[in-house]
C-alpha cells in the first residue's frame, strides 16, 4: 500500500516525525512488522537518533567487532547478515536500538543463495515435497518440468481477487525468470484450490507464452498446465510471463487462504490480495514455512486497506511457501465455516 509522499524536513535525526509523514513510533512499528529488514533497521537506528559511529561505538563497548561500512550496507539492504558473527552482533544491535530480541533476526527469512552458481546448479524440489497429497505429484508427472532447475526466479507477483461472496474470482501471475543454459522452452503451474472442486479455473496466457498440456482432476480442484514460451531462451535471456487463472462462476465456499509454494529460491515475491468492498475481513496473517513444515518467521499481521488491499513482500524466499491467511466477520446465517485453502506452485 502506498503513503501519500511528503516534502523532505531538515530535522534532526531524532524527530519525532518520519520522513514519510507519519510519526516515526508508527512506521518503526509497521516496519518491524512488515519488513523489509533493512527498511526497520534505518527506522530504528533513526528513532533512537543515532549515527553509525556512535552505533558502532556502542557496540565496540560490548566487544562487538563491527565496522561502519557493514552497518550502512545493512540499512541500506547491499548486504545483510548471515554469518554466525554477523548474528551475534544482530542481538547487540538490537539490545542498543531498545528493540525486543530476535525483532530484525525474524525479519531476514531464510539465507539467500550465494551466486549465480547456486541456482544454476540447484536442483527444484520434487512436488511431492511441498504437497503431501500424492495426487498433485501424479498429476505432475505427465508434464516436462525439467526446465525449472534451468530458470532463476527473479521475482514474482502475484494478485488475488476475492469476490462479495468471499470466494476466489482470480489469481493474476506476473514472473521474471532468467534462463541458466540453453533452450529453456516452459514453464509449469500448478493449482490446488480447496473450494474449487468441480470448479477449476481457467488458464489464460497474457505475455511470453502459450498454453500447451494441461492436465486436470475436477473433483479434487487440481489443475497443472504448460506455458510455452515463443521461442526457447538462451543461456542468460531472460523473458517476463504473465498469465491468470479465472473462475467463470462463484464458488460454493469462502476461500480464507492463498498459498504460493517455492520449489527453488525467488529473490522478491509480492502477493497483493484485493477483498470486494462489501467483503472486508476482519483480520489477515502472513506466514512462511520450510518444505518440512517449519516456521521460517513469525507469524505476522497483514493491514487490510479501506479499499480491500493487502499485501506482503519477501526476499530472497525459497524453497518452502508463502501463506496470506484471513479471517472472516461472523456470520450468524452460516454454520461453522471451514478452511479452504488456495495454492500454487511456482
């Protein structure tokens, strides 16, 4: 969500008002939320009206070896920390900065791939270890989906529609892959809808690509397609595709989840989720979990707008999944309701 920009103040660095035009209490607290990590740690080295050496002195006086230039690539999100004294000195900074401890350590996820090298010669997750459901893996196994250890997933955007009736109306894809050798020729999607038996979407190619095989089972609202790109890539090409899976008609239950599963690492993932005006829910939760199931973060809340957008961002994920979860205002003339979840594979 956007912040109406402001005129840039000359106060000093402890104002009490952000450079954003809200005060900095606030966006200190929305960023240690949110994220990105080095976005919160300039908010809170800025609350706390510190410079970088007198920061790096503090933490001198705790024996804490750290120089400025590391400090200032970490605000500035050149760099960040990984190394095991790069982590000890992140629970100092934290305790200087007067922040909880592990508040920017829960903001890193998982550490990113070191080099070209490191996705070229990974190897993507088999299906099956991301859906325990043996059904999505057989259902998979009739496409080509050795291309996907041979695309580096630059960055991905996903848009979520959820209509009036609560359900999912449309998942719009936008993705930059680069290919690492040769004749890179598709790409694979999968969907598993949980409200969506007897109701798949349609495949709709936008950009860079045409649907080839698609594979189906209508009954489990599972669906796995090709995208032929125009022409093979070669080595270093990269190419953005864009496609949308739609549903022509309502679904029969309240969708409350959308979860987009990583089988290699992507370097920026943004899910926008836009609720019909007339169906706002009253609480939305962000969370990422390993292949294995564990927590890669803390659970964190998702602001809903007033206009029925929400949003999360993540960098340098993979793989494992990211999970926009919500919840829906009572409704005495419904039962109970039940939770239906919506993913993908990318």
């Amino acid at each position: 969500m956007s912040r109406p920009a402001t005129t840039r103040s000359s106060s000093p660095p402890d104002s009490r008002r952000a450079t954003s035009g809200q005060p900095a209490g606030a966006e200190l607290a929305d960023l240690l939320s949110t994220g990105p990590f080095a976005a919160a740690l300039r908010a809170a080295i800025r609350a706390r009206g510190l410079s970088l050496q007198r920061l790096q002195r503090r933490l001198h006086e705790r024996g804490v070896p750290i120089s400025v230039t590391a400090l200032s690539y970490w605000q500035s999100g050149r760099r960040r920390p990984e190394r095991p004294e790069s982590l000890a000195a992140l629970r100092h900074l934290e305790d200087v900065l007067d922040l909880p401890v592990g508040t920017l350590g829960s903001l890193l996820g998982p550490p990113r791939p070191r080099g070209r090298t490191a996705t070229r010669t990974g190897r993507a997750l088999p299906v099956a270890a991301l859906w325990r459901d043996r059904r999505v893996a057989a259902l998979v196994a009739g496409l080509d989906t050795t291309a996907d250890s041979a695309l580096t997933r630059i960055s991905q955007h996903d848009q979520v529609e959820i209509g009036a009736d609560r359900s999912l109306r449309a998942v719009r894809v936008r993705q930059v892959l680069r290919a690492e050798r040769d004749a890179v020729d598709r790409w694979v999607l999968v969907f598993h809808g949980m409200s969506s038996a007897n109701r798949l979407p349609e495949v709709r190619p936008v950009r860079s690509a045409r649907l080839g095989r698609l594979t189906s089972d209508p009954a489990l609202g599972l669906l796995a397609a090709e995208l032929l790109f125009p022409r093979p890539l070669r080595r270093g090409e990269t190419t953005v595709v864009e496609y949308e899976l739609v549903h022509t008609r309502p679904g029969p239950h309240p969708d409350d989840t959308f979860c987009r599963k990583f089988r290699l690492p992507v370097r920026e993932y943004l899910v926008e989720v836009r609720f019909a005006p007339a169906a706002l829910p009253v609480r939305c939760l962000r969370q990422a979990h390993a292949p294995d199931g564990r927590p890669l973060a803390p659970t964190r809340i998702v602001a809903v707008a007033e206009d029925g957008f929400a949003h999360a961002v993540v960098l340098d994920f993979g793989p494992g999944s990211v999970e926009l979860r919500w919840e829906w205002p009572a409704d005495p003339a419904q039962a109970a309701p039940t939770s239906r979840t919506t993913s993908a594979a990318g």
